[in-house]
C-alpha cells in the first residue's frame, strides 16, 4: 500500500487529491505537515530492492514511508532540520547495508501533496549532481553542494545555460559538429592540475595528440584560457555542464570512456598471439570502433592500437 501511495503522489498529485490524503494517513503520512525527501540509488535492480528493503525499515522507525518510484528509492520522513543531515545517515545505512556505495540526494517539502512532488524533483537532481561531482555513496541536500545547489532550480538552471554557453560555447559546437572530444579534453586538463603526461595519460592519447588539442582549444576560446581568472571561469563552466548533463551525451562519453580502456584490451592479446597476420586479420572489424573514437585511440604508447587506426586515418578529430 506505501508503494501505491508513493506512486499516486509523485505521478498523479492532482488526482483525487481528498482521496490521496486520506489514504497517505492510514499509513501514517500526514500531508498537511512538513517532511524531507530522500531520493536513493546504488546499482542494479536487485540491489534497489534489497535498498527498498532496507529504506522501508528505516522510514517506519522514523514514521515515514518508502517505495521505489523511477528507477529508484524514495523515502519520505517528517521534517527534521537537517535534510543533508538525514541523507548522510541513509546513505550509510544503506551503504552499509548493500555492501555498495549507495547515493542519497534529500529536499525539505512544505505542507500539501505538490511540495513533495517539488522536493522529489530536487532531490533526485541534488542526487546526480552528487553522481556527476564522483561523490557516489554520500548523501546531500542542496545546501550541501555549494554553487551546484543554487544553480539546481529553474532560474539558476537558465542562467548556468547562458554561462556555459558564452564561456565554452565554440568548444561544445565544435564537439557537436567535428565528433572531437576538446570539452573533456579540456576538463580533464583541469583535473590534473595542468600535468600534461597526467592529462593526456588519462584521456588515453600521446602527448603531442594532446598538444594539438591545447592548440585548438585556445585557437577557439583565446590563449587566455588557461590562465589566472579565465582559466577560473573556463573550469568553471566545464565543471557545471559536466554536473547539469545528463542526457544522451554523457551516455555516450560514459560508452566511449569504457570502449578506450577495451581497445587495447582487445588487440594487444591477439597481436601476442598471431603477431601482424592476426592484427591485419582483425582490422576490419575494429576499424569503423576506431574511426567512431577518432584521435582517442591513436596512442603511440600502444603499436597494435596505432597500428589498427592506421587503417582508419583520422583528421577530424583535431
């Protein structure tokens, strides 16, 4: 019945509201007071319900309740002033409990059913940006995350928008229309401080490959890009697209990131095994893998990784 309820006030709030509330009270959820939001998620679906499992037993010491709703735990408590607090302390239960970091994003919802339809929404956005921000197993509420959490309503959303945009807009369009990688490129530069053996190490290219990005990155955005104040705000921006992207593309990156680490994983056992018959044999197939991952793969460091990009020559990427 908790998990009905759960359905019918996140998906259909408007429905039959009197007959909502009276059902949400026979399990002891009184929509007419304040409550905190926690939205979990930590692995695959036979580890979401162990987490449900594990929620439910939590929500009914606290006096809430809990379902799964979208893909993942949803619990809903009586208001405490402290919701990140309150997500700290599930995210370590369920942790603990799993065995596997499991993430917990949290939101204080006013009175009424479409408070909690809002704090839903904000904490299952405040639980990405923790994903995104490689925070997996905390928990968090939007005070918590700094600029990232004023920046998750609608407004600051549209003004992020306009920020990315203006700062590292020629980067992204280029990405769009080229298929190169010179925003995580970029990013990554970051990361590691600048270290261009780290960067390029990281991102699986030879330095001078990495090289030829930096040219073309500060022939798009100015030489100054990397250093004192623009290099703040171009971190900046690469760092906020990075946590408001969740769509099509960071799926995309996600499978070119797995697929870097596979290539050579593939090639460099079969190239030990039959030598360059095996590796000529074997082209045709990885080819067109190469030719999808442009320069990202063309790492000197690797001959039999080199060698099967020789037969897909890329230009484009750079």
């Amino acid at each position: 019945m908790r998990g009905e309820i759960l359905e019918d006030l996140l998906g259909a709030p408007h429905r039959d509201a009197e007959g909502l509330r009276r059902r949400a009270a026979l399990v002891g959820l009184d929509l007419e007071r304040d409550h905190v939001v926690l939205v979990a998620r930590g692995g695959d679906n036979g580890r979401r319900h162990r987490i449900t499992e594990l929620a439910g037993g939590h929500a009914t010491r606290l006096g809430g309740i809990a379902g799964e709703y979208g893909g993942s735990t949803v619990v809903v408590l009586p208001a405490v002033e402290d919701p990140g607090g309150a997500a700290r302390a599930l995210a370590e239960l369920l942790t603990a409990g799993i065995g596997h970091p499991v993430t917990v994003g949290a939101e204080h919802a006013a009175s009424g059913a479409m408070a909690v339809v809002e704090a839903h929404r904000d904490a299952a956005r405040c639980l990405d940006v923790l994903v995104a921000l490689d925070r997996a197993g905390e928990g968090a509420c939007r005070d918590d995350l700094g600029i990232h959490g004023i920046l998750l309503g609608p407004a600051g959303r549209d003004e992020l928008d306009r920020f990315v945009r203006r700062t590292i807009g020629p980067l992204v369009e280029h990405d769009e229309t080229r298929g190169s990688d010179l925003v995580r490129t970029a990013f990554t530069y970051f990361a590691y401080d600048g270290n261009l053996s780290r960067t390029a190490s990281a991102l699986y290219v030879h330095v001078t490959t990495l090289y030829q990005r930096i040219d073309r990155i500060s022939a798009l955005l100015g030489p100054q890009w990397r250093h004192e104040d623009h290099a703040l705000q171009v971190h900046l921006a690469l760092t906020m697209r990075r946590t408001a992207s969740q769509g099509p593309d960071e799926l995309l990156h996600g499978w070119r990131e797995v697929a870097f680490d596979l290539v050579p994983a593939l090639l460099d056992p079969i190239v030990e095994a039959g030598g360059p018959t095996a590796l000529a044999a074997v082209a045709p197939a990885v080819g067109p893998l190469v030719s999808w991952l442009g320069d990202a793969v063309l790492n000197p460091a690797s001959p039999q990784v080199a060698a099967v990009a020789g037969h897909r020559l890329i230009d484009w990427a750079y």
